[in-house]
C-alpha cells in the first residue's frame, strides 16, 4: 500500500469512527478549506461530520461547495436536519437546493416544512421502516437488503391492515429468530409515541421518561407516518434546554448568537421595558423609608446585601420548580407541597445566612440594633423568596403563559420589593435601637 493511500484510510476511518471531532476541528477552517474536505471524500463518510456542525457553519459552508456535492449531502442527510438547514434560507435559495436534491428526498423534506417549527412532525423522519405483523423473520431480512442505507436503525414498526401501529421489533430479537417466525410472535408492546402535532416539549417529555431509541409518530387516526431518530432526538433536548436559558432572561427563543443587532433590539428591547418599569416599582418602596435612610445611613450599605441573597434564594427555587415542570414531574395539584418545602428551605437557609451576616454586620458596626435589623429581615427575604420561586411558575403555567419568558422578571420584582420593604420596615420599627 502506498503512503498516500495509507494516509486516505486513516482519513476515512477517522470520520467514520469520530464524526464529532472531525467536525470541530473542520468548524475552525477557514470555509473554503473545510468545502474542499468534504468535496475530496464521499458523502457517506461526511454526512454524519456534516451533521455534527453547528448551524450557521453549515448556512456558511453549503454556499462553498458544488451543487453538486452539495445536493448529495442534503439527500444523504436525516430529512429532519435538511428541514431545519432548509428553514434558515430564504424562499428563493431554498427552491435553488431543492432543485439539487434527490426529487424523492426534497419532496420529504418540503412536508416536514409544512408542519409548525416546534412540532413532532418537523422533527420526525417519513421514511419509517414499518411491516405487517404475518411476515416471517427472513421474507423482513430480504426486504430490508433492498433499504437505503440507514445508520439509525434500532428497531422495526409492525402495523395492522389499516397502517394503525400495534407493535415494535427489536433489530437483534429479528436477527436471532428462527427463518419461519412471524413478526407478531417477535413483538414487544410500543412504549411511547407521539401525535405529529405534537409540541416539542412533549417530545423532549417522552424521551425522559421511556428513553427510547426511536419515537414513533402517528397522524390522529393512530396511522403510522414517521419516526425521531436518536439524532433528532439529541437535538431536540438541547434545543428545548438552550431555548429555557434564553427566555428566562428575556431573550427570544428565535435569537442565534450571529443573529443581526436590529433582531435582536426587537426582541429584547420589551422585555427591557417591563423590566425597567418593575425596577421603578422597586425603587418606589426604597422612597417610602428616605427619611429613615437619612437618619441612618449604614442602612443605604447593607440594603443590597438582603436584596441580593433574596434574589439567589429565589432563582435557586425558580430553577428548580421549572425542571420540575418541564419534566412533569409537578403540575398546579402540586403547588401547596412545592411552596411549603421551598418557603421551609428559605427559613432554614435565612437563619444560617443571617447569623453569617450578623457575625459580619457586629466587627463592622458594633450596632446590636442593626444586628438584629438585617437578621429578622434576611430571614423574611428569603422565606419569601422561597415562596415566589416555587409559586411563579406554577401559576403563571397554569393561567396559559410560558413560566420560562415571564417568571424571572416577575420573580426579580417581588424578591427586590418584599427585600427592600422588610429590611427598610424592620429598621424604622427598630429605630430607636439603631
């Protein structure tokens, strides 16, 4: 064998073996030179590298290869992630690579368009490998020998006359069965499955609690019209994880990282607003205590400090609570258990907090008054925090509102008022001690 040879295997078994690393290391060529890679080697060995990018890598890269090469990959990949690439093009681009694909593909693909970005149906592949019940173990091998190459391939549907899901068969339980057997006598019950219209929350829901390989799709009469590879799977959990960290902050769930400023002003920019609206709120209660204030000034130093731990005390119970919906692992017949165990979390964690404090607040000042001031306070603070964290979600969830957009905007406004009104209130009831 020669060395150039040589080298091409080393090549090939490296993108076969790690398609993730090759990937990485392909984001950071420059576009031309990564397209140069995936022309030089065959499309099998680059679809699954090709899948690994990250979005606006492939946006970027696609415009750098052949059309030819280029239709290959989009006919080779998982029909769920061309729709996903598909979408990211405008309407007159979008019909140029189509026109590259595979007619049968593209067709695929254009069905997937059709269905609501956030849904089963956009993220399921059509091309399901489903089979009648009375088949026998080899009349299924000798079918599938005529299949198009398929990497995700864990397990077969079996569907009734009427093309109704009633069962599932393991890869390996077909394989070791006698020649004669039927299908039906291989089959195991379907765990989880999906309406195509579907949320994706939902979807991300069944794969947290079955943890199957592959979640079949049905239309509302029951038929079966689709699967969500593990792929799709992947990528719907990290989506629907990366879209929570966005809107609890205020972020739209639609912004990327290279999205266009104007976009992104658009989309912070109200939430910006309320936010600014509930910080003169908080502002307002710190106006009723000015002349307390004035007299004693230390107060203005330490007032941040219970602000601050109320503020934590209350995202770590927000987070919580959240998980717990997303999960569904509580819903709104849960709330009186959930607020009770975070409002005895933040009684538990003020006293221990506020007895640091106090230590602290004693070598600063020497002022018992202003001791007892911030520990009576943080210990209300933080109660209530507790109770905001685990009381926001829910009820905003239950009145039809998304918790992730809305609760830490609403969480933040009361953690700052009920931390600024019990500090400032404590200490002008304690006045005379200060």
């Amino acid at each position: 064998m020669s060395a150039e040879a040589a080298v091409l295997a080393l090549e090939n078994r490296y993108l076969r073996i790690f398609p993730r690393e090759a990937a990485r290391k392909l984001e950071a060529l420059p576009a031309k030179e990564a397209a140069q890679v995936f022309e030089a080697q065959p499309p099998e060995l680059m679809v699954p590298v090709w899948e690994q990018l990250v979005g606006y890598v492939q946006e970027r890269l696609i415009e750098q290869l052949p059309d030819s090469v280029a239709g290959r990959l989009l006919s080779e990949m998982d029909s769920p992630l061309a729709a996903e690439l598909m979408s990211a093009f405008e309407p007159q681009e979008r019909a140029r690579w189509f026109a590259r694909m595979e007619p049968g593909t593209a067709k695929l693909v254009e069905g997937l368009m059709a269905y609501p970005p956030d849904t089963a149906g956009r993220l399921m592949d059509p091309r399901v490998s489903s089979f009648r019940a009375e088949l026998t173990a080899a009349e299924t091998i000798d079918r599938m020998r005529g299949f198009k190459k398929n990497r995700d391939l864990r397990e077969l549907f079996l569907v009734d006359d009427e093309g109704l899901l009633i069962g599932r068969v393991e890869l390996q339980d077909l394989v070791t069965a006698p020649a004669g057997q039927q299908l039906r006598q291989l089959a195991r019950p379907v765990s989880a499955a999906v309406l195509d219209s579907a949320p994706r929350e939902e979807v991300v829901q069944k794969i947290e609690q079955y943890r199957v390989p592959a979640l079949p799709v049905v239309g509302v009469t029951g038929r079966l019209i689709g699967v969500i590879h593990q792929a799709a799977l992947l990528a719907a959990v990290q989506e629907e994880a990366s879209v929570d960290i966005q809107t609890m902050v205020g972020a739209s769930k639609d912004e990327r990282a290279l999205s266009s400023s104007w976009f992104a002003v658009v989309k912070r920019l109200p939430w910006l607003q309320i936010n600014l609206a509930t910080a003169f709120l908080a502002a307002s209660v710190v106006g009723l205590f000015q002349d307390t204030i004035a007299k004693f000034t230390a107060l203005a130093v330490l007032l941040p400090v219970v602000a601050g731990q109320s503020g934590n005390a209350g995202a770590q119970a927000l987070a919580v609570t959240m998980r717990g919906l997303a999960l569904r692992e509580i819903s709104t017949r849960h709330l009186p258990r959930v607020v009770i165990k975070e409002i005895s979390a933040g009684l538990l964690n003020g006293i221990a907090v506020a007895a640091v404090c106090a230590i602290g607040v004693w070598f600063w000042s020497g002022s018992l008054g202003l001791l007892a001031v911030i520990s009576i306070s943080m210990v209300i603070s933080m109660a209530a925090a507790g109770f905001s964290g685990a009381a926001i979600p829910i009820i905003l969830n239950r009145l039809g509102f998304d918790p992730a957009q809305s609760s830490s905007i609403v969480l933040t406004t009361v953690t700052d008022v009920v931390g600024f009104f019990s500090f400032l209130g404590v200490a002008t009831w304690m006045q005379a001690w200060l």
